[in-house]
C-alpha cells in the first residue's frame, strides 16, 4: 500500500487550496490553503509533481514541519 492509500484510509483532515509557486528544478513548492495559511511540500509529497500548475487547486494533508507548515499527500482537484 503506498503513502497516499495509507492517508486516505486513516481519517486525517484532507483541505484544500492552490499551487502558489513551484521549483522543479529544485522539486519543491508552496501552496496557499484555505485556511490562508502557505505550506511547504516536496515531490515526494505528490503523486505526480510534474502534472502540477501554479493556481491549480490541490487537496492536501496539513502537518507541522520542523521549518513550518508542510503539505503532505498533495493530490490535483
């Protein structure tokens, strides 16, 4: 089972937002839930970061990172 079927399956709060900026040639980004908070993911985050677009809406799992908020299972809507 991979990362993404574990989150779904284990009741976490999923909330949605939009791709703020991207850095693929550093593999990470930032989105701006609707909390209007930003948050941090990397590639590994996604399942397909590559597919992703600035305004584009996601859907994600909010966490705390050690530097900040952090976008964990970042899904396109």
């Amino acid at each position: 089972m991979d990362n993404f079927s574990n989150f779904k399956s284990s009741g976490h709060a999923w909330i949605t937002g939009t791709v703020k900026m991207l850095r693929p040639e550093k593999g990470y980004g930032f989105l701006r839930g609707v909390d209007g908070i930003e948050y941090f993911f990397h590639r590994e985050s996604t399942l397909d970061y590559d597919t992703l677009t600035v305004g584009m809406g996601v859907r994600f799992v909010p966490s705390a990172g050690t530097q900040g908020p952090r976008a964990t299972a970042v899904e396109p809507l």
